[in-house]
C-alpha cells in the first residue's frame, strides 16, 4: 500500500489526548489517527445504507413523520 504523508491542524488538547490514547495502547499517532479515519468513513457509510433501507421500509409502511411513528407506536400499547 503506497503511504502519503499529510499535515492536519488540530487543537492542541485534541492532540494531547490522541497521544495518550496511542501510548495507552502501545502504538504510534499515525496509526491511531489512520484507524479513526477508517473508523469514521465506514461508520458513516454504514449509517447511510442503513438510513436508505429505514426510508424504504417507512414508505412501503406509509410512514411520512414522527406522528406517524408515534401513531403506531401508541397502536402497540393499547
């Protein structure tokens, strides 16, 4: 895998706490902040996917708002 090298900004306690965070664990600054990246990209689009298949299942459902929700919800209790 080719590397790149980049420069970021961060507040000064962000990094303080990043680098205990890789002391904690025995690993470098670059790593830790590389597997937080890949952390985030893949959450973020794992919660797109997921947002997508809620809309199709809420419109198939005739769900349009939070009343709707709530509407069902209040159904099930009663």
């Amino acid at each position: 895998m080719k590397v790149k090298t980049v420069n970021i900004s961060l507040p000064e306690q962000l990094l303080v706490e990043i680098d205990q965070k890789a002391r904690e664990e025995y690993r470098s600054r670059s790593e830790l902040l590389k597997e937080a990246a890949v952390f985030y990209i893949r959450t973020k689009s794992n919660w797109s996917v997921l947002q997508s298949d809620i809309a199709t299942k809420a419109k198939k459902l005739g769900i349009k708002s939070e009343d709707d929700v709530e509407k069902m919800v209040d159904s099930e209790r009663t």
